[in-house]
C-alpha cells in the first residue's frame, strides 16, 4: 500500500478536490501504474455532475500515459518499466460478446479487483469509484493489467495518452463505427476533442468532403487545422441544410453526408445528424447523453424511409491492443497530429479551472502532467 495526491469528485455537483488516497500493491491480475500524463475529457465532468451514476466518491481522470511500476503475481504482459496508454476495455475473453468474436464490444472488461481508498478527512477509508475504471488524475492508480497497452516508449505522453478515450473514442466512431473510406462525405457535429478527432480520422481514411459542425468559431478553426474540408457554424445557419448543400456540391444527387457523427451527446444535435445523412446513410452517435434526454417528435417512417444504419459507438468500437499501438505509429511517422489535441498542460490542482475552460469552447484538452 501507498499514499498519493489524486483528484476526487466527493459529493455530487461539488468542485472536485486534491486529496490523499491508498493505493494498494497490486494483486493477482493488477497493475501499479506511475501516470505521468492524463487528459481532461468531458466525461470526467459527467462522473462529477452525477450524469453517470450516484456512485461517489470518485477517482477522476481517464485519458493517462504512464509507466508500469509494479504487477500482480500472474501478470505476464506487462511489466514494470513498461511505457503504457491506460485503456477501458481490457477484454475479458469470456462474456458472450468475446464468445461470438466481437471482441470490441467485451461487456466484462477488466478491472481492478481491489479498490483505492480515501486517506484523510471524515470520510477516511471510502472505497473510490474510479472514472472508467482507471482513475489517473493520481500520481499512481491500481488497474487491471489488461488495461495497460504498451506503446512506443518514444512518443509524447501528453500526445498519446489522449487515445486512451476521447481520441480513440472520435477516431474510432469514424473509422471503426463509421466505416469511414475514400469516396465518401462525413459530418460531426461537434468539434470538441471527440469530434475533431472524427474529423481527423476521416481525413486520415480518406473521405471528403469533411465537414465540421460547431457553435463555436474557435472550434470550426481548429477542425479545418485537423482535417475538416467545410464549417459550418451551427449557432448561424441550419446545419441539416448546409451539409445537404455542400454534399450536393461534391456528389451530385447526394441528399446528405454518408456518415454523421454526433459528438455532443443531446436530442438536438442527435435529430439534426439523422435528417443530415443522405439516404442508406449511417448516423452515429459517440455524444453520452444524459438519462433524461428523449428524442421527441421523430416519426418512424423517417427511421424507416431513410433507411441505413443508426449506430452508437462505444469507445470508438476500439480494441485497444490492434489500436493505440497502430496510431502511435502513424503519429511518429507525422501522419496523425495527436500534438494538436494538446491544447495546454496543466498542474494537478487545475482540473476544476479546466472544466470551467471546456465549458467556454477555450480548449481541445488540458492535460495534467503528474
Ligand atoms: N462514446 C464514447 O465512447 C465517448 C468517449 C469519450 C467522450 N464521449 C462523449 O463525447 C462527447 C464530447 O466529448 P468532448 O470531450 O469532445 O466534449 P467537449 O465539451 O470538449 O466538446 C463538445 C463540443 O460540442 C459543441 N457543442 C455544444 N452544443 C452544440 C450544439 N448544439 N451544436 C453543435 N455543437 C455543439 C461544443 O461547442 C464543443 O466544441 C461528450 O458527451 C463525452 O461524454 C463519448
Ligand atoms: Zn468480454
Ligand atoms: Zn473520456
């Protein structure tokens, strides 16, 4: 056992807290990791508002790089020294999804069996719910060993620990969900991380136009920087016309984009991406919304006249041992700007200031450097 600073989100709605908690020596299966870098993601503040579960206290932070410090007894594919991108899906190889070979979408993933606790205060000995069962706002955290994924120990921790959620999350809601190619139009509505890192997947698979759909000028700006073709501002002009409009202008009978990727998680943006795809089209929804969102209004012959596919993509429909080590490649080889979602590096007492940035569109991703 250890005692190391971490952030926690205590109670409900609350700013989150640098405190002091136990980290035990890894057991049977678990990995001690040393973080050196973790992301700032959207869903760290879902966990904190509640939006997730009721399950607090938490141990935020979800999108880590790292170093392997110590293992479990039967660990044998990592080790100490090892230089890892922490993931949330350690397929387990049991549960029906692993069973029929569809392996991305494992609803067992690993994690650790132990759980970290509160050092201090009144509620001193509290089990930690970690975000995504990680938790790496934390100079050190316990995870399960398959959560690890060695890297190449050359890249930039900053850069890469992104692809442990909301890059590979974006990424793969293109590529992997999408089925995103050459030859055909995307739209993602939503150019924060997630989205623009679709847009930068959709570049890098090929596709055009790649259009970018955002309420915010600085967002547009910096999706044209990652790959995005079109911007269309949101907050001025019907988005649904205008990507019909510049699809035409591409491919001509075109009545929308192939693929529209809603990257906000709310019925809105959800409604404009289904009347944004052209007919066969494929809408998916990588966004989380909250337990309360419906979508009102939506007649079933539109879900069915138009045919196509309505997906939901899970962590980029990712496997992260075929993944994060394919686009670190493609990284060092200056093929993926993973830099450009490093919008500024943070110290571990500014995560709160760092939501406050998140909600005024200031940033792609703070990432704090333990
Ligand atoms: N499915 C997954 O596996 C997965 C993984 C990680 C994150 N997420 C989710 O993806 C979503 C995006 O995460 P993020 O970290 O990029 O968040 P973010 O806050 O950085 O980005 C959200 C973006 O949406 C834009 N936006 C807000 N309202 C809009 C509207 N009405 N129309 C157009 N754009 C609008 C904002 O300006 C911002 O640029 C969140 O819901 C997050 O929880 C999903
Ligand atoms: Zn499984
Ligand atoms: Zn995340």
């Amino acid at each position: 056992m250890q005692q190391v600073k971490a952030v926690v989100a205590r109670t409900k709605g609350a700013p989150v807290e640098v405190v002091t908690i136990n980290v035990p020596d890894p057991g049977p299966g678990e990995a001690v990791v040393k973080i050196s870098t973790c992301g700032v993601c959207h869903t760290d503040l879902h966990y904190r508002e509640g939006g997730i579960n009721d399950d607090f206290p938490f141990l935020l932070g979800h999108e880590a790089a790292g170093v392997v410090e110590a293992v479990g007894p039967d660990v044998t594919g990592v080790a100490p020294g090892d230089f890892v991108v922490l993931n949330w899906r350690a397929v387990c190889g049991e549960c029906r999804a692993c069973k029929r070979g569809d392996l991305h979408y494992c609803f067992a993933t690993h994690n650790a069996t132990q759980k970290m606790t509160l050092a201090d205060g009144p509620d001193a000995g509290a089990e930690l719910s970690p975000a995504l069962g990680i938790g790496a706002f934390a100079e050190k955290t316990l995870v399960a060993a398959g959560q690890c994924t060695k890297v190449d120990a050359e890249a930039r921790p900053a850069a890469v620990g992104l692809l442990g959620c909301g890059v590979m999350a974006g990424i793969g809601a293109a590529i992997n969900t999408g089925a995103v190619t050459r030859g055909k139009s995307v739209a993602v509505i939503g150019c924060g991380g997630v989205g623009v890192a679709a847009v930068a997947g959709s570049a890098l698979a090929g596709a055009s136009p790649v259009i970018a759909v955002d309420i915010d000028a600085k967002k547009l700006a910096k999706a044209v920087e990652m790959g995005a073709t079109h911007t269309v501002d949101s907050s001025q002009s019907d988005p649904v016309e205008e990507i019909k409009r510049i699809c035409a202008a591409t491919y001509e009978g075109a009545e929308g984009a192939d693929v529209v990727i809603e990257a906000v998680g709310r019925p809105e943006t959800w409604k404009q991406a289904f009347y944004a795809r052209d007919l066969a089209g494929t809408v998916v929804l990588v966004g989380v919304p909250t337990p309360e969102m419906k979508v009102p209004d939506l007649p079933l012959i539109d879900v069915f006249g138009r045919g196509g596919a309505l997906k939901s993509s899970w962590y980029g429909d990712c496997l992260p041992s075929r993944d994060f080590p394919m686009l670190v490649d493609l990284y060092r080889q200056g093929r993926l700007d993973l830099d450009g979602f490093v919008s500024e590096e943070i110290g571990i007492g500014d995560v709160e200031a760092a939501f406050e940035k998140m909600h005024h569109g200031e940033v792609l991703r703070s990432v704090v450097v333990l």
